[in-house]
C-alpha cells in the first residue's frame, strides 16, 4: 500500500472542505436551520432572514451549487429544500438546528 490517502478519501475530503467553506457564513447555517424538514420560496426566506432578495438569491445559488440545497420550480416561485446526500445526514450543522426554528425567532 502506497502512503497517502485513496483518491475517494481526497475526494470525500474535497467536499467536505467545500462544505465547510458553504456553512462559513451564519446566513447560510440559519438558511438551513429554516429549511430542515421543509420547503420554502425564496421570499419567504428573504423575508425570515431579513435580508435581500438578491443577497438570499446568491446564497441559495452557492448552496445549489455545492449540493446542500435543491429546488423546483412552481409558477414564478422557486422552492428550496435541503439535497438528500451523505455529507448532509451527519452535518454537525443540522444536528445542532435550534429545536421548531420559526420564521418569529429570527426577526430581531
């Protein structure tokens, strides 16, 4: 066996990393607090975040892109949901989701 790590284990690791750099902003942590066991629109998000419409807008779409959020389309809204994968099942970031986090709680 040759030293170093399997190209899997550097390739889980790539993610890993890529993942953490996603939850290094609170935004996107209490975006996926909202989002546990629900879907939502993008304003609703906005909304609960208290933040713009565009800057929400860009924090979903680097979600999307690092495979922690998915979304469907339905007449001019855009639902997001969180992506069903093996980094996000044993995410510390889910596992410590502020019990019935309620749109209520985040407004100041």
């Amino acid at each position: 066996m040759e030293p170093g790590f399997s190209e899997e284990f550097q390739d889980l690791a790539q993610r890993q990393a890529a993942l953490c750099k996603v939850f290094s902003s609170a935004q996107r942590v209490l975006i996926v607090w909202l989002l546990a066991g629900k879907e939502l629109t993008v304003s609703e998000i906005a909304s609960a975040l208290g933040a713009s419409l565009p800057g929400t807008s860009q924090h979903l779409h680097l979600m999307e892109l690092n495979d922690i959020l998915e979304s469907r389309r339905e007449g001019h809204n855009i639902y997001y949901r969180l992506a069903e994968n093996d980094l996000l099942k044993n995410c510390l970031v889910l596992a410590n989701n502020p019990k019935k986090l309620t749109s209520e709680k985040l407004v100041k």
